[in-house]
C-alpha cells in the first residue's frame, strides 16, 4: 500500500515538471528541477534528490507513477 503523506502530485506541461504548492513553504505552481525523463530514471529504480527551488527544502524522490512523487518525507 502506498503511503500517501509521502506522495507529491506533479504535471508535466511543455517538457517542464511543476507541483501546485511547495509542501514546506506553500508557495504555488512550482517549477521542480527535474525533466520528464528524470521521472522515468526514478521509476526504473534511481532514487533523485529534489531541492524546492522556493525555499530549498529537500526530499528523496523514491518512486514514481504517472501522478505522484513517492518521497522519504512525511510531505502532507
């Protein structure tokens, strides 16, 4: 079972990987420093540290699906 308070919802628009809110700082429409094919890296296996670039909080990416970042950190 997935732990959802782990999990980040993300869109990819125009090549670009965004979140709705920073879950640190609540700042919206974030866009991540990551490409589409870093997702794919990460769903292979590859864990990928992501730093918010709106208040450089960081998380673990551990997993990922067509919807959601699974993380190493409680988010919600």
């Amino acid at each position: 079972m997935i732990p959802f308070e782990k999990t980040l919802p993300y869109d990819i628009l125009m090549g670009d990987v965004y979140v709705q809110e920073c879950p640190f700082c609540k700042k919206e429409h974030i866009l991540l420093p990551l490409k589409p094919r870093d997702i794919v890296l990460v769903h292979e296996g590859k864990k990928k540290l992501l730093v918010f670039p709106c208040c450089h909080n960081k998380v673990t990416i551990l997993d990922s699906d067509q919807d959601y970042l699974l993380t190493d950190t409680v988010i919600r």
